[in-house]
C-alpha cells in the first residue's frame, strides 16, 4: 500500500504539470504522514540534503558561470574557434559544438550553454543558409556535453550520493566529453557536407587568430585552471569552485571590464535563482529517496534489479535503457536521486567500479536532455529559434544516435574513463 501510495501520488502531480521537484517532495511527504513512517525526521532529513560539503560547489559553479556569461566571454570563445575552422564545410556548425564544450566547461548546465551558445551562433548559421531546426538540434545536442565535461554539475551529485570522490569523477568525465564531442562534429559535418551547408567565406589571417586568442585566452583558460588546481591537489572541487568565482569576477572587472555594479546584481539574482531551483530538487528528491527507502522500495526493486541476470553486462545494458527512458520525462538530478540508491547495491553485488559506472550513469543522461517531450536543451533551442519543437527533435536523432554509439563504447572499455583519474593518482580501482 505504501509503495502504490508514493508512486499513485507522483504520477498524478507530474500529470497535472507539478514541478518535478513538487511532485518528488509531496507524494513522500504524503506517503510518510498517512503511514506514520516518522514524519518528525522530516526536518532533518530536510537540513541533511542540503547541508553537504561537496554541494556547496553548485551555488560557485553557477555563480562563475553566470558571471562570465554576463561579462559576454562566450562571444569572444566563439569568434575565435569560427576564425579557426569557420570556413571548412560545416563550419558554423563545428564552431558550435568546440564553444558548448568550452561554455560547458565554464557553466556546468545544459540548458545555460544552450542559451549562451544559441543567442551567438544561431543567427550567422541562419544568414549562411543552415537549417533552424538543424541548428537548433545541433546546439541543443553540442550542449549536452554540459554536464559530461567537468565542471560538472551532475557529476558533483553523483558523487554526493555515491560517496565517491568528486575530484575523480571530473578527471573521468574528460576523455569521455571530448569523445562526444568529436562524435558530434563528425554527425555535424556529414550532415553539412550533404545538405550543402557552408562556414563563413572570409579568410582569416594569423593576425586576426592571434587577436582572437588573446581575447578569449582568459575564458579558455578558466577550466584549465580550475581542473589543474584539482589535479595538483591545490584544491577540491568546492573550493575550486570558489576559485572560480574569483577568477571570473577579475576577468570580469579588471579584464573584460564588461561587468558593471547593475550587471553585478543581476548576475547575483539570476545565480541565486538558478541555485535554488537545483538545490529545491535536491531537497526534496533527497526526501523522496528517504521515503521509498523506509518503505522498502529501495530493497526491494535492487534485489529484483539482482535477480534478472547474473550477468552485469546484461544489467549495465538494462539500466542505459532505463535511464535512456527516464531522460526523455525527468531531469538528471531527479533520475541521480531516484535511480542511484537502488543502483548503489546492485553495483556492489555485480563488483561494478562505481566511478567507471558514474561516467556512464551520466552519459545516459546527458542524452535525456536532448531527446523528447521534456528534454530541456530542445525546448531551449526551440525557443530561441522560435520553431516547433518537434522539428528540432527530428533533426537530433542523428545526434542521438551517436550520442548512444559512444555511450555503448565508453560501457565496453572503462579505461576511457579510469585512465586520467588513476593516472593522476586521484582514484584507485
């Protein structure tokens, strides 16, 4: 009866459009009363999910984030890859996929690099005769790579639930972003090369490159930084995501001198509201796991998980399916709450490297954002271009498809994702 309760109560807020968040907290909180489950643990449960070390790292991210976003550095990383390979077939489109992988790196969030990248590069891919759709399709995909390539946001909930290193899940996350990308420049000029679709005609000289590198040089710089500071162990992540914010803030000021006191308090705002609404779904997903996990639904579904295969290839493949299932409906935090408690024994039980699994854990989801009816990087793209959703979505299947190539890959040979963090003594097996 629990278990019908929690889920009957989910499934009808989410019908009638609750926020996800909403529904997670609700139908728990509801369940765990009518029961009496032990609705005084409610507020410390409420305090706990929050009051982590290691989450502290988002509010800095985002912050970083919006900053160098309003200091308008995604515009000065985009000129400089469009000088670069701008005038080769697909060009633009090329252009678009190296600036999601940089903005990414700096803002941590899908729909935010979809946004950035879209407000610059969607206009000249249009005046040079690429497809809206197309383009939309390809920047919301190229945007993906967000919370693939560290920082990541998703990669520093993973590690909140699953107790593994952060800093390790960062290293693992870098040779399986810059996989996709190249997957997704590949799909990106094949598709231009036979729709006709060309870059900017304007050659550029060495010169005009080097300008261009010097502007942008302090943008691309930034996750070296950060990730070198990690590497070294000059820093964790949450502190370097506070290193983060200083250094945006003085390319901001003193650099880029783009970033007025009026610019400063939006920039707060719009960060503080970013942060609430990701730590509102951590809240209360934390609270729904706490809930399922009393009433035995946790247990229950790891041991049926256990009990189909005794093969933990056939399992991994099952799982991807799920999660592949469950981008197209929920965001990656909510499925990271959901889905990682139960995960956790399985995982043990088949001797799964939880690291090696967390790169593939979010590489299934980073698909889900870009794969209908709720993935939040189309409907960005959508907006921006003003087009109907369902032509964005029918010119990302492609993508897609190559998006599940390499997540198959990366599930087959786990040394793309342990060889950086082991190397770097950040992880051992």
């Amino acid at each position: 009866m629990e278990i019908l309760l929690i889920s009957a109560v989910f499934i009808f807020l989410m019908i009638l459009g609750a926020p996800i968040g909403t529904a997670l907290g609700i139908a728990a909180v509801i369940t765990i009363y009518h029961f009496q489950l032990g609705i005084g643990m409610l507020g410390m449960n409420f305090v706990s999910g929050i009051a982590s070390f290691p989450l502290l790292a988002i509010p800095f991210f985002v912050l970083a984030g919006v900053i160098l976003q309003r200091a308008g550095l995604a515009a000065t990383i985009a000129h400089f890859f469009e000088l670069v390979v701008g005038r080769a077939v697909g060009g633009l489109g090329m252009v678009a996929v190296c600036t999601c992988m940089f903005w990414g790196a700096l803002s941590g969030s899908g729909p935010a690099t979809t946004a950035a990248v879209g407000l610059i590069l969607l206009a000249p891919m249009l005046k040079h005769g690429y497809d809206k759709s197309f383009s939309g399709a390809l920047i919301a995909n190229a945007s993906d790579l967000s919370i693939i390539i560290p920082p990541s946001i998703a990669f520093i909930i993973y590690g909140n639930i699953t107790s593994v290193s952060v800093s390790a899940l960062f290293m693992a996350g870098i040779i399986p972003g810059l996989l996709t990308g190249v997957g997704t420049i590949i799909v990106a000029y094949l598709i231009s090369r036979k729709r006709g679709y060309r870059g900017i005609t304007e050659r550029a000289g060495a010169g005009e490159i080097l300008k261009a590198l010097r502007e942008s040089i302090w943008a691309i710089l930034s996750p070296v930084i950060i990730l070198g500071g990690i590497y070294a162990g000059i820093f964790t992540p949450t502190e370097a995501a506070v290193v983060a914010v200083f250094y945006s803030l003085f390319v901001a000021v003193f650099i880029y001198r783009s970033l007025t006191w009026r610019d400063f308090v939006l920039v707060l705002t719009d960060a503080a509201a970013t942060s609430s609404v990701i730590m509102f779904i951590v809240v209360f997903a934390g609270i729904f796991t706490w809930g399922t996990s009393v009433i035995g639904v946790v247990d229950r579904a790891a041991e049926f998980i256990v009990s189909i295969s005794p093969n933990a290839a056939v399992m991994i493949i099952l799982v991807n399916l799920l999660l592949l299932a469950l981008g197209m409906i929920l965001d990656a935090i909510s499925i990271s709450y959901l889905i990682m408690p139960i995960l956790i024994p399985v995982l043990t039980a088949f001797g799964i490297d939880p690291l090696w699994y967390g790169v593939i854990f979010i590489s299934a989801l980073a698909i889900g954002q870009a794969t209908p009816p709720v993935g939040v990087n189309l409907f960005t793209a959508a907006n921006l271009i003003r087009g109907d959703i369902d032509a964005v979505a029918k010119q990302a299947i492609p993508f897609v498809i190559m998006d599940v190539i390499i997540l198959v890959i990366l599930s087959l040979f786990p040394s793309l994702s342990l060889y950086l963090p082991v190397k770097a003594g950040l992880y051992v097996p």
